[in-house]
C-alpha cells in the first residue's frame, strides 16, 4: 500500500521509517542553492530550467514542503530565482500569511522602500523592514551591510508596533476559504512559520543594540517579546482552525561559530516560557513536529529547546562544530536532525564528498529521524558535477537507484 507525501513526512519525524531518504527541498530548510549557483550550473550543462525551484527538487527528486506564509524571494511561488532582484527594493507577495513586514502588500503596514543613495559599486535603501542597507552591485542577492534599524528605544518600538497588528487584513489572503481549500487539497506536507523571539528582534532592533538592551532595559525587550508571542499565537488560531499542517517552523539565528550570542539563562529566562505557550498551541491542533532555524553552535541550546517542545533543527553546520552522530547518540528520538552535510566539503570534490557522507549519512539514515541536506543553501563554487555526484551517493547509501544526469 502507497504512502501520502504527508504521512511519510510524519513518520520519518517520528522515527517510523528509518533508511527512508527523505531529502527536502525548502528555502529555509535544505537542498536549496544560492541564486548564484543555478546560472554556474547551466553553463556547466545544467538544464536551463534549473533556475526555478520546481524543477530544481524535481530534478534531484527531492520532496516538496509547501509553506504558508511568504517570504520575500517568491521562490516558493515558481518564480525565477530571486525574481525580486533585492537591491531594487522590489518584493514579491505570493499570497500565503504574513507573520513580518517584508510582504509587499499594501494593506500589511510595512516601510515603504525607497532608494536612498547609489553609486559605482553599491546601493543603499530603506528596506520594507525598515532596515538601511548598502548592497553591492555586482552580489545583489549576498548578505547586505546593515546601515541602520527601526527600534532603537521604548518610543521606536511602541510607534513600530502598530504594524504588528495580527489581525490587519492583509496577512492574509483576501479570498480565505479559496486558499483553505487550495492548501487543504495538497498532497505535500504543509509548514508554517509561527515566527521568531530572537532573530526578528534582532532584524529591528540591531544585534548590538539587543545584546546591550538585555542588560539596560530588560523590561523593553520583554515587552517586544511579549507581542510578538501574541503576534505568533493569533495568526496560529486563525490558520490552523481551518489548516491542517504538518510542521510549524521557528526562525532564530541566534548562535555563531563558538555558541549562542546570548547565555543560556536568558534564554531560559525571556524566550522559553514564550516557546513553550506557542508549542502547547501547536499541539492542541495535533502539530507535533516543530522545527526551529538556527545557524552557528546550537548544542548549548538544544536541551532547552527540547525542554520548550522544539524537536526539529537545522542546519547543524559542521564549521561552527555540531557533531550530529554525537548529537543524536546523546537526544536519541528527542530530536529530530537537519542538514548536517558540511557544504565545503561539496565543493572539495568527490573524494571530499564521500568521506562526508560515509562518516555521519549511514548512521543516521539508520537511525531515523533524518532530514539530510547541506549545512546551509548551496553555494556557487559547488560545481554540478559535484552536485550529482552528491545527490546519487546519498541514494546508493539508501539503496536506491542512482539517477541519469
């Protein structure tokens, strides 16, 4: 008897089908490269199709993951990649439910970006976000300088605010029961963002000035965090009474290379209690498998949020020292592992590739509860060739027949 996409999905979560590859193909959770990367692929002699997303996971028979909400880049609407072309200032709204402020829907009550100044090599502007940043010319889609932020006091925060109103009408689809009945129908398991304590503040306020804020006024940043849980939870109620979802899905990047940037006591102190309202929600509508992205050394941080009912990480990157087998010798069916294919090894080369592969993918398709893809989106210096080769030992390690490319 076949299996849904769905209920496989859920039971390579619940460690029911161990040795079942399952590679996905989501912006923010694998097996996704760099928009720089297709456009190197087809002039290695890449498909020139494989600049849209789905015909990229088609390719490399990965498995789709919808997500609800949008997100700025439109890949997840099968547009070009990157189609926006960032520096410009233009977004892309692909109809799903707005937990931000990057929409592009005028009824969201985002910034209105603008262009602030240009020259030979760079360009700067107000982001919908409301960040200042200086892109280059010639990297659009690499990661900005950060000029300037929307938060920087009580008075910033208690004017931005207004636009985090759950219920603006332009979080969601105009015609609801249309895009019910559409998500509903879909065969694919379905993810929603539920969104951020740390990392959006972050985006608004500025990494240096949060840090500090901890420390200076500690009442403010409980009240940020405070409405952003009621943001979270009122867009849940309205989406999930009506959705059935598999995965609701975190995003933080609140590590770097050594640890997390805040002790764990503050995060026991100000996020968990919060974590722990938003998951209880979850499941009281049967959402089991939550999902949290975190780049850098998660491994203080794993206990609490397991502690706080987040089972499901990504990326594990192997420069900032994650070490999955041990992890999962340690967390046993706690956790659920993403990620963990160190991408430099990709670009290494074949004999780079399968020494990385062999050292952790066996072990952990064996286990169950595996989610493999690169440490992150997959960079332009990984050849195709490289790519292929990739994508094929991880199906001869499952067993399953090599691809043609």
């Amino acid at each position: 008897m076949s299996i849904s996409p769905k209920q496989r999905f859920l039971d390579v979560c619940h460690f029911k089908r161990p040795g079942d590859l399952y590679m996905l193909s989501t912006f923010v959770q694998g097996n996704i490269p760099w928009a720089e990367t297709p456009p190197k692929w087809i002039e290695q002699g890449a498909p020139k199709e494989m600049v849209k997303l789905s015909f990229f996971a088609d390719y490399f028979q990965f498995q789709h993951v919808p997500w609800l909400t949008e997100i700025r880049s439109g890949v997840n609407a099968g547009m070009d990649w990157w189609e926006e072309e960032t520096y410009r200032g233009r977004t892309v709204n692909i109809h799903g439910i707005e937990m931000g402020l990057d929409s592009g829907d005028p009824t969201v009550p985002n910034f209105k970006p603008k262009f602030i100044s240009e020259d030979e090599r760079t360009v700067t502007l107000l982001r919908a976000s409301g960040q200042t940043i200086r892109y280059l010319k010639s990297d659009p889609t690499g990661m900005p300088m950060f000029l300037d932020w929307p938060i920087k006091d009580r008075a910033t925060w208690n004017e931005f605010k207004k636009r985090l109103d759950p219920h603006t009408p332009g979080r969601y689809p105009a015609d609801w029961k249309a895009y019910v009945q559409k998500m509903n129908s879909k065969s694919e398991p379905l993810s929603l963002a539920v969104g951020s304590f740390f990392g959006f503040l972050r985006d608004w306020v500025g990494m240096e000035r949060l840090l500090y804020m901890f420390y200076d006024d500690p009442v403010l940043v409980e009240d940020m965090m405070e409405h952003m849980l009621y943001m979270e939870t009122e867009v849940i109620k309205h989406t999930l009474k009506d959705i059935k979802v598999q995965q609701a899905t975190f995003w933080e990047d609140m590590c770097y290379k050594s640890g997390p940037m805040i002790s764990p006591a503050m995060v026991r102190k100000f996020m968990m209690p919060r974590y722990k309202k938003v998951t209880d929600l979850l499941h009281s509508y049967g959402v089991d498998v939550v999902y949290l992205d975190c780049d850098g050394n998660v491994s203080e941080l794993i206990p609490l949020w397991l502690e706080s009912g987040i089972n499901l990480l990504w990326p594990f990157e192997i420069a900032a020292g994650n070490d999955p087998v041990a992890l999962r010798k340690e967390y046993g069916k706690d956790l659920i592992i993403s990620g963990t294919i160190d991408k430099r090894a990709l670009v290494k080369g074949k004999a780079a590739i399968k020494e990385e592969v062999m050292s952790k993918v066996p072990f952990l398709l064996k286990q169950g509860g595996y989610l493999p893809s690169a440490d992150h989106l997959v960079p332009p210096d990984v050849t195709f060739e490289n790519y292929c080769y990739f994508v094929n030992l991880m199906r001869e390690v499952a067993g399953l027949e090599k691809l043609s490319f």
